[in-house]
C-alpha cells in the first residue's frame, strides 16, 4: 500500500521556510546545450535510459522575462548556505493527494481549484491527483495542533500571523537519487486565522513542497507563492507557471547540483 511503504523513505523536514531577499541583477541572454542526462543505474523505478536533453523551446514562452525566471528560480531551487541541499528535487512519479476528512471543505476546493489549474499548464513530466482512499495516497494533507513560531523581522503581528511557515509545515519523504516519494503536510486549522489565510498557507505550501522551493523577502511577484508575504489569489500567477514548466522540464536520474544547471543553461545566477 502507497500510504504504508513511502514511510520507508527517508523523512525530510523542510526547513526552507528561511527568508532572502532576492535583488535584480545584471543576466545574461540564456542558452541550453543538449545535454546528456545521467543515469541512476541503481535507481529501480528508472525505466527509459535513453538520453534525455533539456527542452530550450518552453523558455521562448518567456519573452522578455526568461533571464529573470531563469534567475529567481535558480536562487529558489538551490540553497546558497548549505550544499547538502544544493540541488534539485523533483517528484520523479504522479502525486496522489489525500485530504484527511477534518479538512474544511472550503480549503479542499481552494487546493483543487490549483491543482486544477496547474493540471491545465499540461506541465511536462508532474501529475497530480486527488485520490479518496488513503492507502492510495502518496501525499498526505492532514491537521495538527502543533504551534509553529518562525522568527523574522516581521513588519507587524498581522503578517507574522500570515506567514506561511507559522501555521504549517510539510516533510518530503526523499528516496533514491533524491527524489521525492510523498509527502505529509500539516497545518494548524485551529489558531483563529480567517479563511483567506489559511487558503493561501495551505496552497503556498502545496506548490512549494513540489520543488522544495524558497521563499523570498520583498519580491516583486506579490501573487508568487515564492514570495514571503504571498497575497492570496484564486489564479495561478504567471511566474509560478514559469517556475513549474522549468522545474519539470526534464527529471534527472540524479541530483543535479547549480554548478551543473550552470553549465546545462549557461545560466550565471551570481
């Protein structure tokens, strides 16, 4: 049963819930080799070994704004400070998600209500889905009545009640080649927050748990689930679009580290 065996995996609590600034910086035009993906041979959910090459043509989708989603999602993907976690995560097989029942009704349509619209990105290489018997679940949303207490410079009480990572985390169970095998996210529904803010805890968390994303003081995509101070929106933010579509561009059998993206994009995000 899915729900009982990606318990084997290794559990990793994400802490990426530390914030950075993200700057605008000089970039310089993108462009991709085709490169040759390596195989994790050991890896016995890997079946094609064929060669796989990065897809250039989705970054013209960009225009203008390539270089800097180029830039923002490399700074979000791969963490600076620690380079045990510097490289990518990817979820190498379908999500099944799971709502357990206490879940307000109302935060199930606002989840799916994303999922939907990221379902119609037709996103290479993600699928997600929502299945109604656990045992069939890979990805497991679910209360709690932990207390979570983040501390930052918040600017006032009121955003450091909304901020993503004081109601709620997410653990990633990391299997071979460091791929995401589930996933149970929890949050508090009990600490009195209005209804808008805990949609947009609980769908900014979904979407970061599907890259292991960062988030980033005063960026300037407000309606980016990368951005701090995340404001709700029921549309999916054309960024965040962008960040997906890149993201699953292509799943590498193993961890690909920045210095690698690098070289593939010929991408200098410094």
């Amino acid at each position: 049963m899915k729900y009982i065996i990606f318990f084997i995996f290794l559990i990793v609590a994400f802490k990426g819930f530390s914030q950075s600034v993200l700057e605008k910086k000089p970039l310089t035009t993108y462009s991709f080799d085709k490169t040759e993906n390596p195989i994790f041979k050991q890896d016995s959910l890997v079946i094609n070994k064929s060669e796989k090459k990065i897809n250039s043509e989705i970054f013209k989708q960009f225009g203008e704004n390539a270089d800097y989603y180029l830039y923002a999602y490399s700074n979000s993907v791969f963490n600076r400070s620690s380079k045990k976690l510097s490289h990518i995560y990817q979820w190498m097989s379908p999500l099944s998600i799971y709502f357990d029942k206490s879940i307000p009704k109302s935060l199930k349509k606002s989840l799916t209500s994303l999922v939907e619209q990221i379902e119609e990105q037709d996103i290479r290489n993600l699928s997600i889905s929502f299945v109604k018997d656990k045992d069939d679940a890979n990805y497991l949303i679910k209360p709690t009545n932990k207390t979570f207490n983040v501390n930052f410079n918040f600017k006032n009480e009121e955003e450091r009640k909304a901020y993503v990572y004081n109601n709620g985390r997410y653990k990633l169970m990391i299997g071979s080649a460091k791929k995401p095998r589930g996933c149970i996210l929890e949050m508090n529904f009990n600490n009195g927050l209005p209804l808008e803010v805990m949609k947009k805890n609980l769908n900014q968390l979904f979407f970061l748990s599907l890259g292991r994303f960062r988030v980033f003081k005063n960026f300037e995509y407000q309606h980016s689930f990368i951005n701090a101070s995340y404001q709700y929106s029921e549309k999916l933010d054309e960024f965040d679009i962008a960040m997906i579509k890149i993201h699953y561009n292509v799943i590498f059998n193993s961890p690909l580290t920045k210095k690698k993206f690098k070289e593939i994009t010929k991408f200098d995000s410094q």
